[in-house]
C-alpha cells in the first residue's frame, strides 16, 4: 500500500477530484494548507499599499491506495493538476505499512 500526497492549487480541486473518481478511488482527505515553494510567494496590493504573501493558499489531497494503482493516481492528480505555470504543486508517495477500518476491523488493502 502507498499514500500518495499531492499539494495543488485551489482552483485545481473540482478537476482533480473529478479525475480521480474516474480512475477509481473511493476516498480521500483533503485539507486546506499554506505554504510556498519555488515562487517563494505572491505581491498583493491592498488599499493601494503593496505586501507580500510568502504562505500561499493551497490544497493538501491524501489518498491511501493499493500498489498496482499508483501510476494511475498519480497520472490523474498529474493531469488534471496541471496549468503549466508555476506553483501547480507536488506528488509525494510514501509507503503505507498498515491500515485498519476502524468499523469492521479490516486491515491491510481490504481496510482501503
């Protein structure tokens, strides 16, 4: 088992979501999260004086999936994620070493 962490744009969620259900995933979490990366932040303007927001609002999705549906989760995140400019986000994927379905008590890939 894998959990696949990928940080995208708000604006991206509708899409990625969507994209995700197609392939077959059941569920995910999703959080809301700031942070920065090579954009190192955004200038605002407000009330006429210009500011800097170094933490940007982003979108945390993470999903625990079987091995064999890695590709497929990361391509659809992949796809669906992607403006091509820059601060679209990133994929981590880490392995998972257990899962229990709290309600029946199913561990391991039935747990997902």
């Amino acid at each position: 088992m894998k959990l696949i962490v990928a940080i995208i744009k708000p604006s991206k969620l509708d899409e990625v979501k969507d994209a995700l259900t197609r392939v077959g995933v059941q569920g995910m979490t999703v959080s809301e999260v700031r942070g920065f990366g090579h954009q190192k932040g955004q200038t605002e303007i407000y009330r006429g004086a210009e500011y800097t927001v170094s933490f940007i609002p982003k979108m945390k999705l993470e999903i625990a999936t079987a091995d064999d549906q890695v590709k497929t989760v990361v391509e659809a995140i992949e796809l669906a994620g992607r403006t091509g400019k820059i601060g679209d986000g990133k994929i981590f994927v880490m392995d998972l070493e257990g899962a229990l379905r709290i309600r029946t008590g199913e561990q391991g890939a039935a747990a997902l």
